[in-house]
C-alpha cells in the first residue's frame, strides 16, 4: 500500500510548533521560580492585598526595633485578649515606624508582611493552633539608632523640617526625622483634627521623602558638574568679580543678603555659594547637557526607596528663557527636590560615585530571636563617575575649610558639604539647608537637613549636621 511521500514542510511545521510549546512552558517555569522567589512577598505585602491584613486572626503582629533592640512598636494583649499597638517613643519616630491604624505607613507599611508571619517552632505553633491560641509574630530588627534619631529630633527642635541620616556605603537609614509630627499612641483620637482641611501643619507628611523644596544653592552641586563636563580641560580658569549681585539685562540676582564677594575663582565661589557667579555659569550652560544631568541624577524619576516618597522635579527645558536659566543654575526657579533625594545624591558622591539603595530593615528574627531573613546592602549603580565624585567631594571639603559651612570646622575630623537658603515665597523667610558628610577622606555619615523658614543654611542647618557628626564620630 502506497502510504504516500512525506511533507517535509508540514514536518518542519509541526517541529516548531513542538518547539514553541516546549519554550512557552520552559519560559512560564522560569516566571513562576522568578515571581516566588523575588516578586510572591511584593504582592503579598500590597497594600490592596485585603487578605493579608486576615494573618491578624491567629497572629499576633510582631515588633519592630531599633538596631540595638530596643522596642519602637509592639503590641500589647490584654486579658481580655484586646491587641493594642504601643509605641514607647510617642512621635519621635512616628514617619520612619509610621502607624497601623487608619491604613498603614512607614515600616509598619513596609514589614508588614514579616510582622504578620511567624516562625515560631513547630510543636509549639501546633499547639497553639489545637489551644486557638495566637502565634507570636516575628520582629523586624530596623538600622534606625535610638540616640542619632533622638539628636536630630532634638537637634531641629519645634521647627518644621527634615533630618535625613544614613551610611554612604551602606544605604543604611540610620535616622529620619520630620516635623510637626504626631503620636501614634493617640492616632485614633487626634484623626479627624490631623486630617483637617484647617489644619495647616501637614504632620502626617513625611517631609523627609515626601517633602519637596527648592533645593537652593545645594543644587550648585549640579550646576558646577555640568560645567565641569563642558569645561573638562579649563573649568579651574573660570573667574568672577562679585560686587553682591549679577545684573543681565533687566534681572539682578542677589547674593545671600547682598554680600559682596570680590575676585572669585569657581572654587571659591562655591565654597561661599555666591549666587552672581552661579547665575553667570547658567546663561552659559547647555540645555540639554543640564536635562541629561538631572535626569541621571534621578530628577523627574523613579528612586530605588521603598518607604513613600515624591519625585524630585527639574522642569527647565530647551527652550528656557535667561531668568529661568538664571533661577535654576542657582537653585531656585521651577526645582523641587525632597531631602532623602539629595541625601542619596550627597551619598553617591561620598562612596565614590555608586549609589546605595537606602533602607530601614536590617533583618528579621522570630519571636526566640532567631534570625528568619537578612537584608544586606545593595548596589543601585553609578549614579557619576568616581572622577567626578572625587572632584565634587574636594569641592564640598572646601565649603567647611574656608567658605559657608564653617560651623562644621572641628580639629575632630573633617567634614565636607554644601550649604543652601531656598526661597519659596515673597516676603518669608528663606529655607535653610545643608547636606554632606564626614570624614572627609573617609566618609562614614551622610546628613542632610531642611529647616523650613529659617534663613541662612550654614548658620542654621549646618548645626544641625554637625551636633549628629559630633555624635557618631566624636562621641559627643
């Protein structure tokens, strides 16, 4: 019987079909590792997630420390088997620990999933579960220290404001502190006057991430990079004469309070933050060299932060006009940007150019003390070249030796940063601000300080950063 001559196309039809199969499966597998693995937590611990909050009914949530053990959330049950959440420190870390009642935020937001998970043994997990009796949740063990967070709240006292600390080569949130705040312990009763359309104070908001100021002349730190990369040979020849304020046409731009600061080389100028030569620096730059710049320095994107936040913007385009250019090259004008963000900047520049993604939880332990989960540092990229980072921190040593951070001089260690006053409004004050860090030649701390309202960065903020390097570094 003549069964007929093979297709060879219908074959090789019917092989790729057979390879496609093989391939979907192998790729839908490797999905499947990929999501339990790195992405099943993400989605478990999403705050639309209605089921997790269900962990509740047979576990009792779990406590969240400090990084020397000390309690900062915990639940207490009484006899009645009532849960009800305490925290010892009132507000002093009411945006970093955030509350669980009215929704959630902070780290009882971010480790919500671990606090709601236990890990306690076996037999004794089965008997309570035969006893119905609730497990005990495991503790999130934070990098939050008790006694720099204390300093800064201190430190900044009834002003409102922000204190960002962490370890450049870590990404470690050691503290953050934003003010007014509230008290967690009362949340339930102070609701309906905290979310008040008259309640001007906004203590809810979480100024270190969420906050956004203009910068000020703390974003001559990008003004001054991007003159370095379209001056990589002659930037060190620039010179400016400043007699107090720079006159273009019909626009004045005024140093801080008028001062005049003579025969200035770049160096210099930014070392006493002198607006004339900034401003002159900004009618000469390149557009679209400062649109790359700030869009590589994370304005207008995504952070690698996990708490909350808001986007730091940078609105100058192509087309900008000679006053915008002059406002934006010395801080002002259209850009915002929130303290964490120039913390990580200040951070990047510290550790050599590569940024560390910031974060709050060091580890996870079960009730016995037993660790479950560990979180280490990890690398975001290089937000600049270790070149440019090293020449930025040079510069930045100098605003401490011999210009506008002056405050932070101490024969202790050396510290390095810039100083900033952002105004914001006609007729009030300007914000103060300063970001750096310390030592110098070996940077271990990163501090960055808003004081809304309070004028000049170096006489106001700069203290601030300095009582919190004193601390650390000096012990006391």
């Amino acid at each position: 019987m003549n069964r007929g001559t093979p297709n060879p196309k219908a074959n090789k039809s019917i092989l790729l079909a057979a390879y496609l199969v093989v391939g979907l499966f192998v790729g839908l597998m490797g999905y499947l590792g990929y999501f339990l693995q790195v992405k099943s937590e993400n989605v478990i611990n999403n705050s639309y997630n209605a089921r997790l909050d269900s962990f509740s009914d047979r576990i009792v949530r779990g406590d969240i420390l400090s990084s020397d053990g000390r309690v900062l959330a915990g639940t207490e049950v009484g006899e009645d088997g009532t849960e009800t959440r305490r925290y010892p420190y009132g507000s002093l870390f009411a945006h970093a620990v955030g509350y669980s009642d009215r929704g959630k935020t902070g780290l009882e937001a971010l480790a919500n999933f671990y606090l709601l998970s236990s890990h306690v043994n076996l037999a004794e997990k089965t008997m309570n579960e035969l006893a119905g009796v609730k497990n005990i949740g495991d503790n999130v063990i934070t990098t939050l220290d008790v006694d720099l967070q204390q300093a800064a709240s201190d430190a900044l006292g009834d002003r409102k404001g922000a204190v960002v600390v962490m370890e450049p080569d870590t990404g470690k949130i050691l503290a953050m502190v934003s003010k007014p705040g509230f008290d967690p312990n009362t949340l339930a009763a102070d609701w309906e006057s905290l979310i008040s359309g008259d309640n001007t104070q906004a203590q809810l908001l979480n100024r270190a991430t969420q906050g956004v100021y203009p910068p000020g002349s703390t974003f001559k730190i990008v003004t001054i990079l991007e003159y370095m990369r379209e001056h990589p040979t002659d930037w060190q020849e620039y010179t400016f004469d400043c007699d107090g304020k720079f006159e273009y046409g019909d626009y004045t731009i005024s140093c801080y309070h008028g001062n005049a600061h003579g025969h200035q080389t770049l160096e210099e100028a930014f070392a006493n933050s002198c607006n004339g030569a900034f401003a002159s620096l900004g009618l000469t730059l390149d557009l679209q060299g400062m649109l790359d710049l700030t869009g590589q320095l994370l304005f207008n994107q995504e952070l690698p932060l996990s708490l909350a936040y808001s986007k730091s913007s940078y609105a100058m385009g192509t087309g900008a006009d000679d006053w915008e250019r002059l406002q934006t090259a010395i801080g002002q004008g259209n850009t915002q940007m929130t303290p964490m963000h120039n913390a990580m900047i200040t951070a990047a520049i510290a550790n050599g150019g590569v940024l560390m993604k910031p974060y709050l939880i060091d580890r996870v332990e079960n009730a016995a003390g037993e660790e479950i989960k560990k979180f280490l540092p990890s690398a975001w990229g290089e937000l600049l070249p270790a070149a440019e980072a090293r020449t930025l921190s040079g510069l930045m040593r100098k605003v401490v030796e011999t210009g506008t951070g002056s405050a932070l001089r101490t024969d202790a260690y050396q510290a390095a940063g810039k100083t900033g006053s952002a105004e914001f409004e006609t007729g009030k004050e300007s914000h103060a601000w300063f970001t750096g860090f310390a030592p110098a030649d070996d940077p271990q701390l990163v501090v960055t300080v808003i004081v809304e309202e309070a004028g000049s960065g170096g006489q106001v903020a700069a203290p601030i950063a300095r009582t919190l390097f004193d601390l650390y570094l000096a012990g006391g």
